[in-house]
C-alpha cells in the first residue's frame, strides 16, 4: 500500500547531476572574508596557499548550480541517494498527527555526509597535484571521511583530532588509521600553534583547525581541507536537499518546516539550501529551524561579526556568528557541534530572519535520541539527536494544534561510535554545561579590532 511506504528510494542514476549554490539567490551582495593582516577584501589570491584553485572558483561562484564532476557522481554512488524515511513507528510513539519524514545520512562509509564533501574536495587537490592534505577533525566523522576519501585519490591523509574526541573515541582514530591516515592529538607539539597551548588540554575545533592550517601554508605539496563552514563546504552537501526534493515529490508531500542540527552549518546548509531556494524564488513559505547545543550556542547568543575560522588567527576573517575565536566549548559529546563560529552563508540566513536557530541542552537532546533509536531503530550520532529534538517538539506542538504538520530532518549521521556517551545518559551522568554571560563578555572582548562592523 502506497500509504505505508517507510523508505523512499531512488536509484543510482538519481544522483543529482549538480549542486546548488544559495549565494545565487541571496539578497544583496555577499559579505567577502578579510585577509587575516591587512583586514582588506581577500581574493582567491589569499587562499591558493592552501586550497586547489577549482576549490577556490566554487567558493567565490556565484553561479546558481555548479556541476557534479563525473569522478565524484562516481564515488557517491557508493552511498547515494541516500534514503528519506517516513518515521512512522516515531508519528505513533508520539500519538501525533504530524507527518515527520528524515533523510539518512550514516550509510556512507564513514557513517555521516561528511563524505559528501570530503569526496570532491579529495578529486580537485588529486586533479591539482597535491600529494598530502591535512585537516582537524572534532567528532572524528570529518577525519574518517577524509581519510576514506583521500584513500580513493591515492592522497596522504594528515589529521590534528580535537584532544577530547582523540580521548573519548579511539575507534574513530582506528577507523582513519584503517583508511590509511595519520592521526595526531590536538593540541599536539607538531606545531607553532599547538605548542602554544598545554599538551594535555581538551583541545577545540579552532585550535585543530590552526595547527592543519600551518603545516599546509608551510609546504608547497600540502593542502589543507575543511569539513563545514565554508561555501564550497556547503555546496558540496545540497545533493542532500536536491535528493530529497524528489523523494518528498515520491511521497506526494512537502515540508511546513525543515530542521537540521549546526556545527559549522554544513548538513544544515545541504539540506535547507535547495528547499529555501523555493521560498525564495517560488514563494514557498517553508520554515527552517537550525538546532544547535546550549553549551555551544553560536547562531542564539553569538554576536555577528566578522571573527577568524580558528584560534591562532590564520585563517581569513569571516562574517559569522561567532562565541569568539579562542572560545573552547565544554567537552559535551556533540563533539562535531562544538564549533566557536558558523558558516557565513548559514549565519547569514539567520541575521535575515530566513532560518530560526534554537539551543538545546545536552540531556534533552539524548532523551530524544533514546526515544528515535527505541521506535526507528537506528542509534543517532549525538549531533543529529539536536535536530530529533526539534523535531519532536514540532510534531508535539502540531499534536497541540490538531495540525497535520508535515516535518523534515536530516539525520547526519549514526552513533556508533558515540556509545559512550549513550551509556553515560544511561547512568544519569551526562552532564548540562551552558554559556553564560560571562563567556559573552569574554568572546566579546577578544573580537578582532579594525574591521568592519556588520
Ligand atoms: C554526524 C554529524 N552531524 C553534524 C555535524 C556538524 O557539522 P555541520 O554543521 O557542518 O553539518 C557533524 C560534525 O562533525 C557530524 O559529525
């Protein structure tokens, strides 16, 4: 019976042929990033020192679609389309009359999207030369992702893996070793950068992100690449949203709202991009919700400036919502969630009232995993669990309305590798850090001085 379908399936061919480029159809000009000296516009010029020049064309396009090449639409058919699923057993756990649909992401080899990027950006530094890339992984689904697709490209594969993480999931770090890779503990004494920081600190994504950044400025045969914030990054992820434009097609429905969870806003971006487009050339009137960690509240309590990618001050300023630069976030196990800034393209959605952006706590977040895992059966990754909480509390709240609202989410990713921290929920040890204000002053005052207020 057509009514009953569960999984809505496309076949191989499916694979979308282009990516989605939302700067296209953004009102007014984009905001361009800074040079990290001299504070002026940066041009394709200041990046070459670490990325391959087609990178480089898609992060400044402003092409409306930008084509797939063969040898990527190749290698993401080892895991796409990916599947949309109509949470049926969850609709009736919940007694709601919402209809909540989610499209799964951990069948990929790494079990996430990450591959969705890692993939292309491992084909343009192979097709440019480049014989190595470094990166920082926080979680460990961006390294694995990495090394999985530097593996198919015949390149090195160096990652700087967040003190924490490094810790807390050792079967990450087999998984990149397994794929072929080099894995340090950040901070690591590798590098200027990390040598500035205690050995055994907990780390963060911008510290990571500083020490790869400076072994790939420094050698002429290494590139450096990164797993969400940037605009190539979030291209990249829209075959998740163009995929789903169909299956929803398949189901004969269309969202009222659309929720994703948000790092550095590259899932959300993916799977938001392409159905906001409608809204914004169509005048469809889809909602959007951008989940985010209380701990790590970027997109709700952050301040939007212009702010750099990571501690040390290397990388370009961008305009974002940022917690401040050398902001580390509490060790809570949404390792992939704890990220001081955001996508400029994301934050900028936010800033216009597009996109509505709502924090939850860590507990909250893993009771709404427990309950997706105990009807759905697949056990989420603890960021993913950030937008299962939003969607529950949508298809709670179409319960109070008597409203057949229909639902979507992205569930980036499995938890497999994250049982720890279930197991910590289990025991009632898991713990509820917030940001407080005087987190807020601090990331205040250390905002860089001299650039343009936005
Ligand atoms: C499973 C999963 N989901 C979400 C994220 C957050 O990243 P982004 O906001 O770029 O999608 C990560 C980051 O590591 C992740 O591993």
């Amino acid at each position: 019976m057509a009514d009953d379908v569960t999984k809505y399936l496309l076949s191989e061919d499916r694979i979308p042929t282009h990516w989605v480029n939302l700067m296209a159809d953004l009102p007014g000009e984009p905001l361009p990033p800074l040079n990290p000296q001299t504070k002026q516009p940066a041009g394709p010029q200041d990046l070459l020192a670490i990325f391959p020049e087609q990178l480089i064309l898609q992060e400044v396009s402003t092409e409306p679609e930008v084509e797939i090449p063969e040898e990527v639409r190749e290698a993401y058919k080892l895991w796409r389309p990916a599947p949309l699923y109509r949470a049926r057993r969850l609709e009736r756990a919940l007694d709601t009359p919402a209809h909540i649909y989610y499209k799964y992401e951990g069948g990929s080899p790494a079990g996430s999207h990450k591959p969705n990027t890692a993939v292309p950006q491992a084909y343009e530094n192979a097709k440019a030369g480049i014989r190595r890339i470094t990166t920082e992984t926080g979680a460990g689904q961006w390294g694995s992702s990495l090394a999985f697709a530097c593996g198919i490209f015949g390149l090195e594969c160096e990652v700087f893996m967040v003190g924490s993480s490094y810790d807390q999931k050792p079967y990450r770090r087999s998984m990149m070793e397994t794929w072929g890779a080099t894995v340090h503990r950040s901070p690591s004494q590798l590098t200027q950068s990390g040598r500035s920081h205690a050995e055994f600190d907990t780390g963060s994504l911008g510290i990571a992100i500083s020490e790869a950044v400076e072994i790939a400025a420094q050698n002429d045969d290494t590139n450096y690449a990164l797993g969400s914030v940037l605009n190539h990054v979030v291209l990249h992820q829209t075959v998740i949203g163009v995929e789903t434009i169909e299956q929803m097609g398949m189901a004969g429905e269309e969202p009222d709202v659309v929720i994703a969870c948000v790092g550095g806003g590259s899932n959300f971006g993916g799977l938001a991009g392409p159905w906001l487009r409608r809204n914004l050339r169509e005048g469809a009137t889809t909602r959007f919700v951008a989940a985010e960690p209380a701990a790590c509240p970027t997109l709700t309590k952050g301040i939007y400036a212009y702010d750099f990618g990571d501690t040390a001050g290397l990388t370009p300023l961008m305009p974002m919502y940022t917690l401040g630069h050398d902001f580390v976030p509490p060790p809570v196990h949404a390792g992939g969630l704890r990220y001081h800034g955001d996508s400029p393209l994301v934050s900028a959605l936010v800033h216009e009232g597009l996109v509505e952006a709502r924090a939850y706590r860590q507990s909250e977040t893993f009771a709404a995993g427990m309950q997706f895992a105990r009807s759905e059966g697949i056990i989420p990754a603890p960021e993913p669990t950030h937008a299962i909480r939003a969607a529950i509390d949508e298809a709670l709240a179409a319960k109070e309305a008597g409203e057949e609202r229909v639902i979507l989410f992205g569930l980036s990713g499995h938890g497999h590798f994250d049982l720890s921290a279930y197991d910590a929920y289990l025991a009632g040890t898991l713990e509820d850090p917030e940001f407080s204000q005087e987190d807020m002053d601090r990331a205040v005052a250390k905002l860089p001085q001299g650039v343009p207020a936005l």
